[in-house]
C-alpha cells in the first residue's frame, strides 16, 4: 500500500509538472519561420532547388505545416510565381522544393523567398502566417563568362507539342540582332536591354539531331539545339504466351520510337506483381520471362515504358494454360500421289502435359483455298486428300493449336506437290468454215485448246478422222501436232464426217464431231446490218426448224487475215450478246449465224455486219475528172471501196469552190473548218459514184473536193483539186483541128511514098559495080591476068574530038599516084597521046560517059594520055583506034592492078568506041592549031579508077596525064 501511494504521488506531480509545461507553452507561441534557405540552379533542367529548416520545434516533436514560396523576376517587386508546399516537419528536418522556370534562368535575374504556418487545428495560435524570409538572389549570368552573344537555353529536350522559350543576352545594348529557327525569322519581346525573350508554341520534330536555333548581330552570331522528341507512348497490343509452358514470351507495339542524339531510346521493364520480380528488357518490342519451377499458372505483368521526359505502364492478367501458343508442325510428307488424290502426313512438339492439340490442315490451289479440314493429332498426324485435278500444283498446309483452351493457332508450315496426267476429260471446242472452188469443198477447221482443267496435261497431238458417209470405208487419219488450233480440208461433193481428238502422253478426249454434207449449207442469205454498243453486239433470230440441237454464231473482222471465231449456243436460244475484248472501233465485223441438226449439219440462217463503233472516214476517194467542156465536168470515183471503210458509207459530199460566192442549183453554201466558205451537193447514195458539174463558167477555174459521210461525220477536208473551164468554142476547134491534122498527115505520108514509087521507076539508082556479076570473075593478085572487056567484044560508035586548051596541071608518066591522090575539076576527060618524043601539050582523045562513070564524076576525075605534036593527022585515027585504046587501057589496068591492094579500086563502065570518022561529028583537023586539039570518048569499059596513073612500059603507045579543070574544059 504504501508503495502504491508513492507511484500515485510521483504521477500526480508529473501531471501536474505537464500541464504547468502546457501552459507556458501555450501562453507564449514560439516563431517557425523557416531558416537557412538555400536556392540552387540546376541548368539542364532549368530549375530551381530550394533548402530550408524550421527551428524551434521541440526534440520528437512533427508538425505539418504549410510553406508559401515567391518568386519574383528581375525585381522583388515582379512576382511571377507563388505556391503554398505543404509537407509534415519534424525537429532539425531539411525540406526540399524545386520549381522549373519557362524561360531560361541565365535570361535574368530571379528572387526567391518563403513563409510558414502550422496546418494543424489543435494548435490555432500557430495557423497564422511567419514572417517572410529575406529575398534570395538567383543571377545566372555571372557565371557566362565575356561571351559578346549568348542564346539560352543550351541543348534543352522538350516533347514535340511543348511551348519554349527561348532568349538571348547581350553583354551591349544592340537593337538589330535576328533570331531564326530553321532559317525562319523568329520575334519575340525584350525583357531588359540586353535581353531579348522568343516564345516557340508547339514545338515539331524535325530530326533525331535537333533543331537549329541561331542569333545574329552585325558583329557575332550564337546558337543553340533544340531537342524535339517524340512523345511516349503507351505500349499497345501487350500480351504474354507460352509455346512450352516453360518460360513466356510478351511483345508490345511499341509506338513512336523517341531516341535523339540527345536522349537515348525509350526504355521497358517487366515487373510481376505476385512475385515482385522484374526484368529489364533488352529489346524494343519483345521479352522473354522465364516461368517459376513452383507451377504459378496466374500471373500479373506490367510493362513500364519511360525516358528523360515521360514514363508509361500497362498491365495484364492472365492463367497460364489459357496462353498457349504451339510451334509450327515439322516432317510434312507427301505420299502415294495419283492424278486425283495424295496422302499427308507431319509431326507435333509436345506442350508439357497436353495430349492432344487440335490441327488444321489446308489445300491451296491458283492462290486459293480449296479444302480445310481439322483433325486432332497426339504426336503423329495424317490426312487424305482427295478429288484433285491432274497435273495440277498444289500446296498443302497444316497448323496446330491447343485443344482444351484455344488461344492461336501456330505458324503455317507445308510441301508443294503436282498431281499426275491423265486423258483429257472433253472434247474439243470445233468449228469449221467450207468454201466451195471448181466442184470441191474447201474446209478450214477451227479449235480451242482445251483449258488446263479439261486437258488434264500437256496436249501432244490432235487425230482428224475424215469418214466418207457415202463409202463408209474411206477412212483418213492425219495427226496435227500441237500447239496447232486448225487444218485445211479438200473434200470432194460427197458428205463427210470429221472426228476430232485432243491426246496426250496418257490417253484421248472424246471426240467432237462435225458433218460436211453435199451441200455446204452456204446458200445466199441476205446480209443485214446491226450496230455494236459497249457491251457488244446484239444478235437475234428466227428458228427455221425446231429438230436442232443447238445454235452456231461465228464472226471475223473483214480482214480475211484475221482469225475466225465462234460461240455455241443452246438448242432453246435465239438470241445472244457477243463480247470480246478484241472488238476495235472502226472495224467492220461479220456475223453468221448458224443451226446445227440432229445429223451435225450447220445450216446458215442469218448474215450480219456492223461495227463496234463507227468513225468518220480517214481517207477520201481518188476522183477522175472526165468530159470537161465550157459549161461541165464529170467526176468518178469508182475504185473507191466502201466496205474496207471504219464506217457505213450514207453518201458522199462534192464540195465546189467557184470563182464567185454564188452557188449552183443543187448546192448549199457551207463553212468548212478553216473558216472558208464553198458549196456543198449531198449524194445519199453510197452506190453513187459519178457526179457531172453543170453551169459553169466558161474561161474559169474552179477547185473540188468529194469526201464520204458516215453516221459519225465525213472525211477528211483534203487539198481541193483545181480545174480550169476551157473556152466555148474550143471544143468545136478541136473537133476541126484534129481531123484536119490527121487528114495532113496522112497525105504527106502518101505523097512520101508516091515519090519514092516515081523515083524507082524513073530514076533507078545506079547499080553498085561491086556487086555486079562480071567482078566474080576477076581476082585480085591470085589472077595475073585480071578479066576485063574485051575489045572485040566492043562495037566502037563515035569519037568527039574537042579541042582543049593547054592549062591544067600535068602529071608526067613516070608519076605512080592515084585518082583520089590528086585535085581535078569536072567534067572530067580521058585524052590519048602518043607517048614517044612528047615534049608538050598536044592534041588528045578525052573520053567521058556521065551517065555510067558516077563515081567519075563525082570524083571529077578523067585519065588524060597525051600524043606527041609531030604525029600526023594520019595516024591519028590509028592511034585512037579501038583496039590500040583498049590495049593501052588493059595494060595500065594489069599494072596498076598488081600494085594495088584489093578493094581500094573503083570501076568504071567504059562503052563502045566511038569512031572518029563518024559522019555525024565533025572530021578531025588535019593542021591542028596550038594549043592542040583533044578527041573525047565517052567512055563504057570497066576501067579501075583507083589506078588512073599507070607506070610506063616499053611499048606502051599511051600514057595518062591529069585532067583538065572544069574551067579549061572547052568543044
């Protein structure tokens, strides 16, 4: 008890000594005002850290409080930021606060301050606010050394979006410095003098390097980068599976990418909340986690993405089992290939202790799918494929998933494989085109390769079998090799049947069958037209007989180079579209129509032609003019085809240019297309091709040009043709002109041939002694004794005697020179002197015939022989006797003869001797006068006169001198 009193005592006194301590404390409030503040300047980050204690707390003692902080910029006055900071404070506690500025802090000068108050309501003496704490500066700029130019802030990293502010501080007041960004001028607001203050709003990437950010003053120039980075994102698609129920594997979409040169990529980090573990992953998109050996089948992962800027997380929960995700199958085999059907077989990994895995196993053919089946598989699996085509590729896939809980299937893994050949399973698609030539049938046969589903492998050959229906059996066989689509037939006028046969390296197709009968079918049937659209050309028709078994349309373009083509239609049909791409505006296509009896015979119905689209012609006719007269012209154009046209031909139009602007009946002025006007005539008829242009103008020309019109427009406006008009009465010129010229002609021609009659008859030419009968006989050096006329022979008529003056020029007897060497002059004489004692000119004979000697006279050549004066008169006629001349004559022709060469000697006829006692001449002078008188002899014997000068003999009684001229020449 009495121990029990004393504890009492001793808690009533410490009661007592507390509540004494209360009150005294209570009654007299101790100042918290905060101490020993501290401001720090962080650059990089543009921030400022501050310090500070609260003293006068009690040992153990914690008081939350609230601290006001200020700061003001340039001036204590300019207060640009305040917070209250509340935060629980114990005794000797340091408290931290950091703020960061939008503009750069070295810009200008900044000041902090700072306030406390007790935020507690058991203590109300003290939620009143301290007194402030003296101003702390914050200069930056005594720390930038003498830089002229500086530009804050240096190297700083925003998020592209951000708003920054940039300034510059120059150590002297200058007013003309430029800021540009990316070489775009860039203003802002001057905070002091030296200060210059840029807001950049929404700041945009532009590259990992940076952003250029450059001042300029006349005299220096500074920079800074700006690092724009792309925003954080939060990662996308997180999942986590497992393929061994051993470890997992977790992948992410992870975004924008922010690496810089400035800041290195984005980091991520798995962190498993029932565990606690993490993992730093090393790679930007996936990580692997490695699953407890304790059989943890939950799990909760977070994906922590952050950098310098940002931080972001995702999180998932998932069971184990239910995230299963199995390697792809492996051992694909292809076994027991046919035509049709083959046989697959592929292995499975085990997933831990799942039995079965569910697999799926695809056909694919042409880039499709064509069959999908599911069949469960432990290790081994195996599926029959089936209805497949011959020679065909195929792929085959198989992928597996787990059965129990289906999360995804695994990767495709599969085997190419082709099927086998086999026979062709139709018959080929065939047309023919017959032509009946000189009593036979000419047959064309037309098919389509078989498509490769129907041909069922590559088609070697095709087998025509050509049966004649009326000897069944002639049977021919001919082999077409491939890739041929057609053969030519000649048939005779019996009727035929054509099998035809695709084969391959396996077997045949069935075969198509076509009948030739006697009567080709091609009876002349009326050809219409129709018009092609966009969507082809429209076709009907009547049946003429309903025992068909279906229809025929075949159609080619009108160039017979190009290829026939054909469309089979149903027995029930009488109406078609035909479609093709290979239809082409401006081409004429021709259409037959078709029915095929029951015997396989065609049977034409229908002709029809039209275009796809028509067009204007591209080319005008060649045009004639014909019939020109003063007052009209024809013109034809009728080589001009109107089938081969990108057109129906409706007509032609003549277009006529006259003189004046005034238009013939019939013709209507028109503008052409070059602004000038002429007269247009309309010919509707495309049969039309001749056209006479009346009433013209005689003496004028006029210009013409005929183009033909479709339904579309006419042809081209060529270079017109000109024709000149001629005059009114030149045609009736011409008709008398030219018969009158003719009528001329013809009687210069007859008169021609009139004279050549007279001169024949009345002026023969002179015979050519060369080809005379008489030369046979005489041979040149061979014969020594040349044949000439002998004197006997010759009856002598007369000699004239003519009296010639002495004159001309001599040649002696010992000259050796031919006629042709020497100058004479007509008429030409031949005198005959004696040679013996001759001294001088003398009396002579001269004999001369100018109706023979042509080639004598023309030569004016004549033998002269001179005779001695004291020869008498007497013996005068003894020497000019005939047989003394001719003796004389023959030999000087012997003599010259030998010494000249054979056919340079010209022959003269001389004639019988004329006698110098003739009655009818005048009687020879017996007592001559000098100049001595010449006896002239008209000369017939055949003399040469290339030898006119002969050598002198010993006998020789005779000699020959030159002729005398013409102008000595005197009876």
């Amino acid at each position: 008890m009495a121990l029990l009193a004393v504890v009492h005592a001793a808690f009533l006194l410490a009661l007592l000594s507390f509540r004494t301590y209360q009150s005294e404390v209570l009654s007299e409030p101790l100042p918290l005002t905060p101490e020993s503040l501290e401001v720090s300047i962080n650059s990089t980050q543009q921030c400022l850290y501050l310090q500070w204690r609260v003293h006068n707390l009690t040992n153990h003692q914690e008081l939350k409080m609230v601290f006001q902080i200020e700061i003001s910029r340039i001036e204590t006055s300019n207060v640009i930021w305040v917070e209250n900071y509340s935060t629980p404070v114990t005794w000797n506690q340091v408290l931290h606060w950091s703020w960061e500025s939008k503009l750069p802090l070295e810009c200008v000068t900044h000041f902090v301050r700072i306030r406390s108050r007790v935020d507690d309501a058991s203590i109300p003496e003290l939620r009143s606010w301290s007194n402030w704490s003296s101003w702390e500066e914050v200069d930056a700029q005594k720390s930038l050394g003498q830089d002229p130019l500086v530009v804050f802030p240096i190297n700083k990293l925003v998020e592209e979006g951000s708003n920054v502010t940039i300034c510059y501080v120059s150590r002297s007041p200058e007013s003309n410095i430029s800021c540009a960004m990316e070489g775009v001028p860039i203003h802002g607001e001057r905070l002091s003098p030296n200060v210059f203050a840029f807001i950049l709003n929404n700041v945009r990437f532009i590259r990992e390097t940076g952003t250029n950010i450059y001042c300029v003053s006349p005299s220096n120039m500074s920079g800074t980068i700006l690092f724009v980075s792309k925003v954080l994102e939060e990662p996308k698609d997180f999942s986590c599976e497992t393929q061994d129920l051993k470890s997992l594997n977790c992948t992410w979409d992870p975004g924008h990418d922010t690496t810089l040169q400035y800041q290195p990529s984005q980091r991520y980090t798995l962190f498993e909340s029932f565990s606690g573990k993490t993992k730093l992953c090393e790679h930007k998109k996936w990580c692997h986690w490695q699953v407890a050996p304790d059989s943890q089948e939950t799990y909760n992962l977070t994906l922590i993405a952050e950098n310098q800027l940002r931080r972001r997380s995702v999180s998932i929960f998932f069971n184990l089992t239910h995230r299963v995700h199995p390697m792809k199958p492996f051992n694909v085999f292809l076994k027991n290939i046919s035509a049709t059907n083959a046989t697959m077989t592929w292995k499975v990994h085990p997933v831990g202790n799942y039995s079965t895995l569910l697999c799926q196993v695809a056909l694919h053919g042409e880039g499709k799918v064509i069959q999908q089946h599911n069949v469960s598989v432990k290790v081994k699996g195996q599926y029959f494929l089936s209805e497949l085509e011959p020679v065909t590729e195929y792929v085959t896939r198989v992928r597996c998933a787990a059965s129990n809980h289906f999360w995804k299937w695994s990767e495709w893994t599969g085997q190419t494989f082709t099927t086998l050949e086999a026979a062709p399973s139709v018959a080929p698609d065939v047309w023919r085109n017959v032509k009946t030539v000189l009593g036979s049938h000419i047959v064309t046969l037309f098919w389509r390769p078989l498509s490769k589903s129907h041909a069922h492998g590559k088609i070697l050959f095709y087998n025509v079998v050509i049966e004649n229906l009326d000897n069944p059996s002639s049977v021919k066989l001919l082999s077409i090799p491939a890739p041929a689509n057609g053969t030519e037939l000649t048939l005779d006028q019996c009727s035929y049947q054509i099998h035809v046969t695709a084969n391959n390296s396996v077997g045949t197709s069935p075969a198509s069958i076509i009948v030739i009968s006697r009567d080709p079918g091609n009876k002349n049937v009326e050809e219409g037209r129709i018009q092609g659209t966009e969507d082809g050309f429209s076709l009907s028709w009547k049946p003429q007989s309903g025992d068909v078994i279906g229809y025929v349309v075949d159609w080619s373009p009108q160039d017979p180079r190009c290829q026939l083509q054909w469309k089979n239609l149903g027995p029930n049909t009488t109406s078609t579209v035909i479609r093709s791409d290979a239809f082409r505006p401006g081409i004429r296509y021709n259409f037959r129509i078709y029915e095929i009896s029951t015997e396989r015979i065609a049977y034409l119905l229908e002709r029809k032609t039209g275009y796809s689209q028509e067009l204007a012609p591209s080319e005008n006719p060649q045009v004639a003019v014909s019939n020109l007269t003063s007052h009209s012209f024809t013109l034809s154009w009728k080589d001009y085809s109107t089938d081969s046209q990108p057109g129906f031909i409706q007509g032609y139009h003549v277009y006529l240019k006259p003189k004046v602007e005034q238009c013939h009946p019939g013709f209507e002025k028109v503008a052409l297309s070059d602004d000038s006007v002429c007269c247009q005539y309309k010919i509707d008829n495309p049969e039309q091709k001749t056209f006479v242009v009346e009433n013209l103008q005689p003496e004028s020309f006029y210009e013409f040009l005929v183009t033909p019109y479709t339904s579309v427009g006419e042809g081209p406006h060529d270079t017109f043709t000109k024709v000149t008009i001629p005059d009114e009465y030149s045609h009736v010129l011409m008709r008398i002109i030219l018969p009158m010229s003719f009528c001329l002609v013809l009687l210069m021609v007859l008169c021609y041939l009139t004279s050549q009659w007279m001169k024949d008859k009345c002026y023969p030419d002179i015979p050519d002694p060369y080809k005379s009968s008489v030369l046979s006989l005489i041979k040149y050096k061979e014969n020594h004794h040349p044949t000439i006329m002998n004197v006997n022979d010759c009856v002598p008529d007369a000699i004239e005697v003519v009296n010639k003056l002495e004159g001309s020029r001599i040649q002696f007897l010992g000259a050796r020179k031919s006629l042709t060497e020497m100058e004479f002059t007509k008429p030409a004489y031949l005198y005959l002197l004696p040679t013996e004692n001759y001294s001088g000119p003398g009396p002579c004979i001269c004999f001369e015939n100018f109706t023979y000697n042509q080639a004598a006279s023309d030569s004016g050549s004549c033998g002269h022989v001179p005779v001695p004066l004291k020869t008498p008169p007497s013996q005068l006629a003894l020497l000019t006797s005939p047989e003394n001349l001719l003796k004389s004559l023959e030999q000087n022709y012997v003599n010259s003869s030998g010494e000249s060469p054979a056919g340079e000697n010209s022959l003269n006829y001389v004639s019988q001797l004329a006698s110098p006692m003739s009655g009818d001449k005048e009687s020879l002078p017996t007592n001559p006068p000098g100049p001595a008188l010449c006896s002239e002899y008209r000369t017939q014997m055949a003399v040469s006169l290339g030898h006119a000068s002969p050598s002198p003999s010993e006998n020789s009684s005779l000699s020959l001198v030159t002729l005398l001229d013409q102008g000595e020449h005197r009876r």
